[in-house]
C-alpha cells in the first residue's frame, strides 16, 4: 500500500497547530479565541487550541490499519501485533511521565494578571507515575486501537457508539454550570462521571487513576477508533488501485491511473460528507434544545468527541483530495494555502468589538498572516517558475509529520529546560527574562518602528502594544522554524525515529 502523503501532512499540521497555539498565551497578540476555551464561565465550548489533542488522537487512529496490515505488520499474527503495540504504548506512557516530571519538579511560571508570576514546582514521588496526561492517554488509545482493530468492522463502531452514549449517560447536565465558577460547582459534584472519576474505594491515587482511565481514556479511545474507520476507508481506496508497470502495458497503465484518481475522489468526497454529518451531529447534540451536552475538551464529553473527529475528518479529507487524489502541483498546492490562510485572516478580523487589547490582537494577526499569505504566495511563483509540473508536495508539513512525535518530545522538553527555564536579558530595563519572553522583547523592539506604521496617538492600538503584538507572532514564528530545521534535516537524511 503506497504511503497517504496527506495523512504525514495533516500530522504535521497539527504539530504546527500544537507549537501556535501553546506559544499564544500573550493577550495583547492572539484573539482569545486561539486558546482552549477551559470552564469558560461555565458554557464550556471548543476553540482552536481544543483540536489539537484530539485530532492527533484521530491520527493516530488512522495509521493504525496503514501499520497492521503494511510492511512488516502484515506477515504477524494478530497476538505479535498487540504485545508490539503493548511494548510502544508503555514506552510512550513512560515518555510522557518524563515530560510531567518536567514540567511538575521545576519552579516555573505562569500568564496570569498580565505577565508571568512565579508557579513553585511539585515533588516527584510514586505517584507522579500514574497521571494521565497527553501522551499516556495517547499510548492508551492507540493500544485499545489496536486490539480493538482485529475485530470485526461492525464491532469498531459499536465500541464507538458505545463509549459516546455511554459518556453522555453517566455526565451531569452540563448546561447547569453556566454561569458558576468552577470551583463552587466542582464542590458540589455527585453524578456518576465523577463518582467513577475518583474510585475512592481504592488507596492513594490508583483510584483516581483507574477512575481516569475510563471517564477520560475510554473517549481518546472512541476518537482513535473513528480515526481507524476514516484510515481504513482510504487504505481500501489506495489499495485497490496500485498497477504494475511491469505487468501492463502503457495505454492499460494510464486507463488504471485515471480510474485510480477517479476512485480517490470519489472516496475524499465521500469522507469530507462524512465528517461534515459527525460536525453537524456534534453541533445538534450540544445545542441547549436538543442534545443539551456541551463540547468539553475538560469533561472529555461525547460531542467533543464527534466534534474533534468529525472535523478530522474534514481536514484529512481536504489534505487527501488534494495531495493523493487530484494531485495538485505544487504551486497550486501553496495558492490553496494562501486562500486558507487569507480565510482565516478574514475571519479573525470578524471579530473586534472595539476594545482595546482586542484591536491589539486584530491588527497584530492582520500584520502576521498577511506577511504569511505574501510568502506562501512569493513560493508558488518560485514553484511554478521552477517545476510548473512538479508533483503534489507539501514538504514543510511533511518534515514535521513524519516525525511528528519525536519532534513533539523533543520540542516539550526544550520548553521546559531551556525556553522557560533560562534567563536572558531583555531590552532596555527588563532585566532577565526566561528565554521565550526575552526573545519575543527583542523581536518586539525590533518590530517597533513598522508598529508605528499602522498606529497613531490618539486611536488604539499603541505603537507600544502592536509592537508587543508583533513581537509575540515573531517570536512563534521563530519557535516554529527552529524545530523545522531539526525536523527537516531528520526528513532529508531520511531518519524516521519511531518511539
């Protein structure tokens, strides 16, 4: 079966959008918007940085039957296939418990009243070892992915269909907490996904643990088998349309290419229907007058699920049209970026009600996705002046996806010892600052005299904030890039770490 490369794009994708989204904690730059949207008074919701988690979930997912039944996974047994997946979940697990020790030991900081504030750090003991965080929840879905995918395909989505029902019966009416604070509602919890939560019956943490397993891991899993249906549906595509050159002739091998791509658009439309019916269900189900269960990446709920999955399925869809099925040239591909990206520059922009710091925020990501769209326009003229006809290709993402998890370790580890941990002397009378913020001051005072540009004294935003804004999106810029080296150079030597 030939390699999706859309599958290792939409990966590296969504890498990208975990690095934007972790660095956009600075108010006066990124709309509100590019967080996660957490209690949010009590409504819940989901905003951009609430699908990174779960798309990589879905990801997942999707590999798993290019893995199972490709290369060296097609010549084992079905019990060969679990113990390696035991041995790689565990082995993820462990690297996640590295990155919690990381990041839990350390004194650090956190945004907080408009600047960083000191956070003390937590003593390692036994029981740091049983936390459920992104990668060990991620170890624990793929490993259930993979039992659950040498059953039969009716039982993958009854598994699915049950965890989702199963979580919308045993949460609270969510709806109730609009409004309260978190803490005053926490307090005061008795339904059952909290009583199965907490499994107080057991010692220590284990009850906590196992409690977690289920009310958070069984709906990572439910994600990662929704994924396994969207990679399944596509391998079935690609599978059935792969003709040797050796055994036909040339006319017969253009006739087979053309009802390949035929066949594979017809798939991409068929699963960008399917995800737009999952994100459409998801949206009814949370609707105070129907579903009435609220999207929650928090409560882990069944329409954050069907939501995350169903927009998967959107994305990878759009990413397999485009790279596997029509084969856009290259230039053309980095146009469709630049649309997209403009369509997201035009819908950022929808949404300033005159405040300050949210004009701040508007302007800076005018600024920064406007000089983005530029370049990735400036690339495709490159592109087609240099290949007009080259192949579909979209090699930033690429480089990430392809080792999307040892870049993301990596990556996690750094920003704890290094990003957040160092202290580097900022501009003027700053004194030292960890090194992510001294870096995004200097970017900032270097991004002044273009701030003045757009900015006048007697309307808002200040030269002084829009530079800070400015600052902050370079400075991500930056992060982003630097890990693109690591991940291009990895790409290019054709050193593929699977952890």
């Amino acid at each position: 079966t030939p390699r999706l490369r859309s599958l290792d794009a939409f990966r590296g994708f969504d890498i990208v959008l975990m690095f934007f989204v972790n660095l956009s904690a600075a108010d006066l730059a990124f709309p509100q918007w590019f967080e996660h949207a957490g209690w949010n008074k009590g409504l819940h919701g989901q905003w951009l940085a609430d699908y990174v988690f779960p798309w990589f979930l879905f990801i997942v997912g999707c590999s798993i039957p290019f893995s199972m039944a490709s290369g060296r996974g097609s010549a084992q047994t079905p019990s060969t296939r679990i113990l390696a997946a035991l041995r790689r979940a565990l082995l993820i697990y462990a690297l996640g418990i590295l990155i919690w020790m990381a990041k839990s030991a350390k004194d650090s900081v956190a945004w907080g009243d408009g600047g960083f504030i000191a956070k003390p750090g937590t003593a390692i003991t036994w029981n740091t070892l049983l936390h459920w965080d992104i990668l060990p929840l991620i170890a624990l879905g793929y490993f259930l992915g993979v039992c659950i995918y040498h059953l039969p395909k009716l039982a993958w989505w009854l598994i699915a269909a049950a965890i989702l029902i199963g979580k919308w019966i045993i949460l609270p009416d969510l709806n109730a907490t609009a409004g309260l604070t978190r803490a005053a509602w926490v307090a005061s919890r008795t339904d059952l996904d909290h009583s199965i939560r907490a499994f107080d019956f057991l010692p220590g943490h284990f009850g906590n643990f196992l409690g977690t397993s289920l009310t958070q891991g069984l709906p990572a899993t439910a994600t990662v088998v929704l994924g396994m249906l969207a990679g399944h549906w596509l391998r079935a595509g690609s599978a059935s349309f792969s003709p040797s050159a050796a055994s036909i002739s040339n006319s017969a091998h253009a006739s087979s290419t053309a009802t390949s791509s035929t066949t594979k658009v017809r798939r991409a439309l068929i699963l960008l229907s399917a995800g737009t019916i999952a994100t459409l269900i998801a949206i009814a189900w949370a609707s105070p007058s129907l579903g009435k269960l609220p999207i929650s990446k928090d409560f882990f709920t069944s329409t954050y699920v069907l939501l995350s999955a169903g927009t998967a399925t959107i994305a990878l869809a759009l990413f397999y049209l485009a790279l596997d099925a029509l084969e856009l040239r290259a230039w053309q591909w980095t146009l469709c970026a630049a649309a997209v990206i403009c369509g997201f520059l035009g819908f950022t922009l929808l949404k300033t009600d005159g405040v300050a710091t949210e004009l701040t925020a508007r302007w800076s990501t005018t600024l920064a996705l406007s000089s983005l769209a530029a370049i990735l326009l400036a690339a495709a003229a490159f592109q087609k002046s240099r290949a007009p006809s080259a192949p579909a290709t979209a090699p930033f993402l690429t480089a990430y996806g392809t080792n999307a998890l040892a870049i993301y370790i990596v990556a996690e580890l750094t920003w704890t010892l290094f990003w957040m941990h160092w202290r580097i002397t900022a501009p003027g009378s700053l004194g030292g600052q960890h090194a992510f913020s001294a870096l995004s001051l200097w970017l900032a005072e270097a991004a002044s005299p273009l701030a003045t540009l757009f900015t006048s004294d007697t309307h808002p935003p200040t030269a002084a904030n829009l530079a800070r804004g400015l600052g902050s999106w370079l400075a991500t810029a930056t992060y982003i890039a630097l890990y693109f080296t690591l991940a291009a150079y990895l790409y290019r030597r054709k050193i593929f770490i699977k952890v």
